[in-house]
C-alpha cells in the first residue's frame, strides 16, 4: 500500500475500543460478575463454585456496601 494511502487512512479511520466481556447495566453488580464467571469459568465448575469466586472478588476490591 502506498505511504501517502496510509497515512490517509491513519487520519481519516478510527476504532473504538469494545469490553471484551459483556455487562448488563439492568444487572446488579453481584448478578455481573456472577454470569461473567458462568460464561468464562469451565462448565465442570459448579454454580456454587462460581457463586463462591465471585463473593471473593467482592471482597478483594472491597464491594460489599455498593453490592
């Protein structure tokens, strides 16, 4: 491709950077991270094991109050 093209596209093309893992704004916090860990986490892993992983994460960043 030529330089003058690219340079081009350089200014007139952007993108905007998407979350990798989808969120529902109707959801609660809790209800978030939950579906999260049931999409992401191997389907052998029980619900109350992803139940579980997630109230650690609450923890870890100190959201029991806003959850």
């Amino acid at each position: 491709m030529d330089a003058d093209v690219q340079d081009w596209y350089a200014h007139k093309i952007g993108y905007v950077l998407q979350l990798a893992v989808p969120y529902y704004e109707e959801l609660t916090v809790r209800q978030n991270l939950f579906f999260a860990a049931h999409m992401r986490l191997p389907k052998e892993t029980s619900a109350a094991e992803k139940y579980e992983r997630v109230e650690q994460i609450i923890a870890q960043v100190n959201l029991f109050v806003v959850v």
